[in-house]
C-alpha cells in the first residue's frame, strides 16, 4: 500500500513538472532571430545575443492596450514601436511572415495591422534582433538586407541612427508619442533641415517650427547653449545626415522626443538601473522658436537677475505694437526706427555710400533662421553685406562660413557658453551714444588687465604645478617642474597657451613613465620619423599609444605642434583620436587612443595576415578612410590637407575599422582657399601626386591621388613602391594601367580575396582608384565624388587617362628605398620620415 502510495505521487509530481516545463516554454521562449516558417505569440520574445535589446509585446503605463516594440532591459525602456497606430485590446496578436515575406502583425482575426511594406521580396525571410537594438528583415539565403528598424524611427534615436534632410525644407526623423501612455504618433517631430550647406535640427509642433538648433560648425550645433564636449564624440553630419555615434564602450545613451516636444538626452545609471535624463531641448522659454518675434532677442538670464522681461527690441529697433509688448506677449516683433543711411540714400536718389552704416556685434547669440550661405572669408563677408542694402545682417564661422540674412532676423536667443558672434546692419547713430563713456571705461578695462596679467605672469612662474584642462571624470594634470623647463619646453608651452585646446589634456612626464613602464623595450610598438612609440596604461586602466619625440629625429616643435592643433580640432569616427600631449623640458610626447589592430600595412602587406581581410572588409576599410578624408576636406570645421597618407598611417581598431592618423605634415586652408604651393617637399616616395613632387602644389587632389595609391594597395595588396614588373620596369600603378588596357583588372586583386560574387563591384573599385591617381589634378574626382562612387550613387564611371609615375623612378636615395621595401610596419602610430627634393 505505501509503495502504491509511493508510486502515485511521484506520478503527479512527475505530471505537474510536465506540464510545468510546457507553460514555462509558452511564456519565456527567448531567441536571436526567427525564419518564415516560425511566428511569435503575445507572450515570446526576440533578443539580442548581448541580452540588452528585446523585442515582443508590452502594455504602455496606465493603458490596456498591447503593442509590439523594442526595449532596452526592462519594458519601461521602450525605443520603438511597430504598430504605433494600430493597437491590439487583447493578448492574442502574433507577429510572422505574410506570404510575399515581409515581417506583420496580425491581430486576433488574422488582420495585419502592422508589416515591413517591402516589394519584390524574396518569400524565404528572416527576422533578427542586433546587439544594437535594431530589428532587421533579411533574404535568408542571401543575407541581403530588406527592411531594418532604423529606417523608420519612432520617437528615440539609438547609436548609428541617421536623421536625414530630405533637402525640401523638412526632413522628419522622429516623431513623438502622444502622450506616456499612447506611443500613437503625437504633435512633433523631429528632422534636420539643410539650407545651402548650413544643417540645423528641427522640431516641429504639427507644422510650426518649435525648436531649432542653430547651424551645424563641424563640430557642435551652434544654438544649443550646454552643448558639452561629449557631443563631438557622438554626432556627425555628412551630406545632411545628422548621425548618432557614440564612442565604442561608453555608456548606453539616447536622444528621445518625448510628447511635450522636448529631445531629452538619456544615459543608463547602472545603479539606479534606469535611464537617466542628462539635457533637454528647452530649458527656458528662449527655447520656443520665435518667441520674441522679428528683430529682437530672448534672454532667459535677464529676467532671472534683475525681473525684466526675457525680449528686448534690437539696438536702433521699437516694438510693433506696444501695449502686447508691454503685456509680454512679444510674437509680434519689433521694427527698425532709425532708417538705414543706404535707404535714405535710395530714397534721395543719391550715390550710396556703402560705408555709411556701421554693425552692431551681438556675443555668444544663437544666430537667427533663413540665413544665406556664401564661402567668404570674414572681411569679404562682411563688406558683401554692407554693399548690399537688403543685407540686415552677417555672421562668419570657420567651421560653417559666411552667412547673410536679407529679411527678417527670427529666433535670436542670447546664448551663456557658446553661439556665435552676429552683426547687425545699423544706423551709425545708434553707435555714437556713450562713446565717451565707452574709452573711458575702455581705458580703464585695458590699464586693470595690464596689471592683472602682469601679476599672473608673476604667480605663474613661481608656481611648480599648472593645472591642466579636466576632462570628464578625470582629475586635474600638471607639469613636473622639479627643475625648470629649458628654452624648447618654453616655446612649446606658450604655442600651446596660444591654442584654446578646451579638450586636450596635458599630461606630466612621471605618469607617463609610470604607464609605460619607463618607456621599457617590452612596451614599444614601433619606430617612426618622429621616434619611438610605446604602449601604455593609465592608472584607470585605459590603453594608451605614447609617442616620443627623439632627440635625433628630423622633427621638432613645428610637426609637433602642427599634429597637436590640428588633431584637437577634428573629431570623426575615422580619424584617430589625440588624448593629451606632454611638454617637460626637452621632453614632447603625443598620447592616442590605442589601437589593437596597428596599421593596415601590418594586415594587407603580411603574407600570413592578409587573409584576414576579405574583400567586404577591404570595401568597409576603403570606403572609411574615403568618409575620413571627406571630412578633412570638407565638413570639418578646418579646411585640412593631409600630405601624408598610406597604409602605415591608416590605423585599424579593435574591429577593424580605419581610422585616419599622422597630421605631422598637415596643412590648415582657409575656406576659400583650393591650393597652395610650398618649397619644402614632405611625405612618402610612392603616394606624393606629380604635382606636388615636381611643382610643389598640393590641394585636396595631393590627397585623392595618395588615397587612389592607397586603394590599389589594399585591393592588390602589393606596396606601390616594392612592387617592380621587370620587364617592363613598371611600378604597381603601371601595371594596373597595362592591365586595365588590356581589359585584364583582375590579375590585380590579391588571389586570397578573390570571389566571383564579388566581381563587378571589384571591376569598379580599381576603376575608381584609376580615376584618383590621373596624372592632371583636375581630372581627378574630389573625395566627395569618390565616397558616391563608392556607394555606388555615381552610376556611370568615365574612362580614366594614364597615371602619372607608371615606370620606376631612379629618384629616391639608397635609404629611402630600403626604407620603402619593409614587408610591413609594426607602428602603432608613426610619423613619415621626410625626404627633401
């Protein structure tokens, strides 16, 4: 009886853990990706590999209704919804395929209420979650891809992530919820606006303009007050496309537009396990797009310190209508009360003296919409602007150019930290009032600052510790001065005090001994012109590329500087990054972010290593070091030419992504500037343009021609200065002009990568590199040229003309040439040795 007994109930406990095991699997299946022939029900997930992004159905606070999406760790972190529009009242939606592939939401009567929309799809699809959070439809045989979430944003814009300018005057991006518990397409939304070549964010409230972010300089959004450094690190804009691009490692961020039409930058708090909001779009009612109306300026200070409205009338303007001013309802502006001299001029029919009115400058002003854009440099901009009589005002930025406005200036708003400087077109009377009071007060200011420099140069020498800029967490840093810094330390320092490097770190002497191990043999990566260059690690653990400058290089305070200033200025995903410098004595040292992979010469010229880049990769590592150089080019805030490219100074990370480095040798241009000519002939045998060694001229066209050497290299991967065709003496650019000739291209690509699949696009790649190594510099395409041709966005390819230096040249001395015929480099960072002409 009890062994009967005994047997029952470990039959029921064996029933119930059955059964057990089914719910279980119902409610908690979790995987990667699903195929056509699988769905997912209301109570089944799709997760990333990483765990962080999952996607199914969730229930919005203080709602009943269901909707499928995408969230990061917990459901109250929503990031996107499919069926926005559209929800389900119960439990028994399911997600899967439709017959022609797309990916649909059905409800409980089988009616799709949400799909991908794709035509002319394959019927054999896959649905898969990425570790960025980005839910992608693809051909599963192909693995091409179809449809992916990025492309249709809701309201949170992810890493990677583009917002684009439809280049009509509205280019949405985002659009908000209704309200927390409706993700149902709200009021606003958000998108990016290029006029010209000027970019600015907008968000729109329906289809009123809400808020605006001022121009894009290359580096920051000019009209955002508290844009902290940590944005350059995080958005780019190419050809209108403002893109979200966070450092690899950083902590998880995102920009949400919430339901009251507000971005809020959000960070994830580990210890809170919540996102956490970091900045917001409107921080004061300035923030409201034309709130003051025309010709007049929002101050959100001005009412905080002393209770007076936040509008005021321009100098030389009144208010349109008086009593609604008076009532703090400014929309309807003001208006000019002392006419312009050239109007009087115009009105008497007499000679305009176009330097009869004068300009009134506004500091730190988030500058007014409608601008035009010209190239101009400063002064010619604003002499264009006085000779113009419609011309209200003008504003010059390195990084954006010269902008005019000829109508109403709309949306000024006074800025606390940054903005730009805004002059404003007024009678010359405005001007004259308190001018006495002006120089005495000038006189006064000029006398105290004498003094107050003077005592600070003082204390200055007499202390032994300068603290450094702090950077983020990080504490401050100091030069060593246990003894005093000799003349070259000196002149290095105050080169650097003349440079607001607001992000650069100086480092002391001992912390880097300290992290490098007092620079032991063990930790250097390799040698180049500039010396030697060492791995290290700082106390907080970060990695570190050191270089030193050697006493007996070739380069000195000049390159040195010139690396440091123009680095500092330059923030792009494919250029490398500068973390600090170090001056004590004769000491200069350069610190970079630290790169696993070293240089591409180290993979693309190593018989063993060179199959580890197959030919996808090589397309990704040319078309990088393209977008690096276009950047350089033209949408930096510098105008910047690089004089030294080649694989050795093409750097690759820990994913194999390129990244730009070694701008020893670079060269600053103004805006208008295309070309210059130097005596002095710097760079590597093998990649400088026939112009610049023969004439010296170099231009961005120096570049397209070493980036086109560059290429070949990478598609053959044979070094065009150690590749030699003996019978017919021919260097690799002659041989791959014989072999174009011969319509034989092919031969060309290194026989580990070559795959049939791949076959045209590899035919247009050595097309392309053709083109950008053409003995004329006209004749070759700008770099924003070669990234369409890339992309393949230039269908048609024109015939290329013969390179230039397609036979061996006797011109480089013995050393050079040794020099140029190493199997590969090991640097880390490196600095090309120079070779005089």
């Amino acid at each position: 009886m009890i062994g009967t007994m005994g047997i029952s109930s470990h039959a029921n406990l064996f029933f119930v853990l059955f059964m057990l095991s089914f719910y279980v699997l119902d409610v908690g299946i979790a995987t990667e990706s699903i195929t056509s022939s699988q769905s997912i029900k209301d109570s089944e997930t799709l997760s990333s590999k990483d765990g962080n992004f999952t996607f199914g159905f969730f229930t919005p606070p203080n709602s009943s209704d269901r909707y499928v999406g995408i969230w990061w760790k917990s459901q109250s972190t929503v990031l996107w919804v499919a069926n926005r529009n559209q929800s389900l009242n119960d439990s028994s939606g399911v997600v899967t395929f439709s017959e022609d592939g797309n990916l649909v939401v059905l409800n409980g009567q089988n009616q799709v209420i949400w799909s991908t929309s794709v035509s002319n799809i394959s019927t054999d699809t896959t649905a898969q979650l990425s570790d960025e959070g980005k839910l992608k439809l693809t051909e599963t045989t192909t693995g091409n891809s179809l449809w992916d979430s990025f492309q249709q944003p809701s309201n949170t814009l992810l890493p990677q992530m583009k917002v684009s300018s439809n280049r009509t005057g509205r280019g949405v991006g985002l659009t908000s919820w209704k309200n927390p518990s409706d993700p149902s397409v709200g009021s606003f939304s958000l998108g990016a606006v290029e006029r010209g070549k000027i970019v600015q964010v907008f968000i729109w409230n329906e289809t009123r303009p809400y808020w605006r972010s001022g121009p894009w300089s290359g580096g920051v959004f000019t009209g955002v007050d508290l844009m902290a450094s940590a944005y350059l690190n995080s958005l780019t804009v190419v050809d209108g496309e403002v893109t979200y691009n966070p450092e690899s490692g950083s902590e998880f961020g995102i920009f949400v537009l919430n339901s009251q039409g507000q971005v809020e930058q959000k960070y994830w708090d580990d210890e809170q396990k919540a996102l956490e909001v970091s900045w917001t779009s409107k921080l004061s009612d300035c923030d409201v797009y034309g709130v003051c109306g025309s010709f007049a300026i929002c101050d959100a200070q001005s009412q905080g310190t002393n209770g007076s409205p936040i509008c005021s009338c321009l100098k030389g303007f009144e208010p349109n209508n008086k009593e609604e001013w008076d009532a703090q309802n400014w929309t309807s502006g003001c208006f000019r009360s002392t006419p312009l001299q050239c109007e009087r001029a115009k009105d008497q029919n007499t000679t305009i003296d176009t330097n009869a009115d004068q300009f009134l400058e506004l500091q730190k002003v988030k500058v007014p919409d409608f601008s035009e854009w010209s190239s101009a440099e400063p002064e010619t901009c604003r002499s264009q602007c006085l000779q113009n009589c419609s011309c209200v005002a003008y504003s010059h930025d390195d990084g954006i150019g010269c902008m005019s406005w000829n109508d109403n200036l709309l949306d000024l708003q006074q800025l606390s930290n940054r903005g730009l400087h805004l002059y404003v077109r007024v009678d010359p009377s405005q001007l004259q009032h308190g001018k006495k009071t002006t120089i005495i007060i000038t006189v006064t200011v000029i006398i105290g600052i004498v003094i107050i420099v003077t005592c600070a140069c003082v204390i200055w020498r007499r202390t032994s510790c300068r603290p450094a800029m702090k950077r983020g967490k990080k504490g401050f840093l100091c030069f060593k001065n246990d003894e005093p810094l000799k003349e070259t330390g000196n002149k290095v320092f105050e080169e650097l005090s003349r440079v607001k490097l607001q992000e650069l770190l100086l480092f002391d002497f001992e912390k880097l001994a300290t992290a490098t191990n007092n620079f032991h043999q063990s930790n250097k990566l390799g040698q180049g012109g500039f010396g030697p260059v060492y791995m290290g690690k700082l106390q907080d653990g970060q990695e570190i590329a050191v270089k030193r400058l050697s006493r007996a290089s070739g380069q000195g305070l000049e390159e040195f500087m010139n690396e440091v200033i123009v680095i500092s200025k330059l923030q792009h995903r494919n250029l490398v990054r500068l973390l600090g410098c170090c001056i004590e004595g004769d000491e200069k040292m350069l610190l970079y972010e630290y790169m696993p992979n070293k240089s591409l010469d180290v993979f693309i010229f190593d018989p063993k290593k060179h199959k580890l880049l197959d030919w996808r990769k090589r397309c990704s590592i040319i078309e990088g070091i393209a977008r690096g150089l276009l950047y350089l080019h033209r949408d930096s805030r510098l105008k910047i030419i690089h004089r030294d490219l080649k694989a050795s100074n093409i750097l690759l990370d820990d994913e194999l992504n390129p990244k730009i480095s070694d701008f020893g040798m670079a060269r600053i241009f103004g805006r208008t500037e295309d070309h210059a000519n130097t005596n002095r002939i710097v760079g590597t045998y093998g990649y400088i343009s026939p112009e610049y060694a023969m004439q010296g001229l170099f231009s961005e066209k120096s570049d397209v021609f070493s980036f086109g050497v560059l290429l070949l290299e990478i598609v053959s991967g044979r070094r065009n200065t150690s590749f030699y065709d003996d019978e017919h003496s021919l260097t690799l650019l002659g041989f791959t002009w014989a072999q174009w000739k011969e319509g034989n291209m092919l031969s060309l690509v290194d026989s580990e990568i070559y795959d049939p699949n791949d076959h045209e696009d590899m035919l247009r790649v050595i097309h392309i590199g053709l083109l950008c190594v053409q003995e004329l510099a006209s004749d070759r395409p700008t770099m924003a040229t070669v990234v369409s041709m890339l992309n393949s966005d230039v269908v048609f390819l024109p015939p290329p003309s013969q390179p230039a230096f397609i036979r061996v040249q006797n011109v480089v001395n013995s050393e050079s040439a040794e020099e140029s015929q190493r199997v590969c480099s090991v640097n880390t960072i490196s600095i090309t040795k120079i070779y005089g002409r």
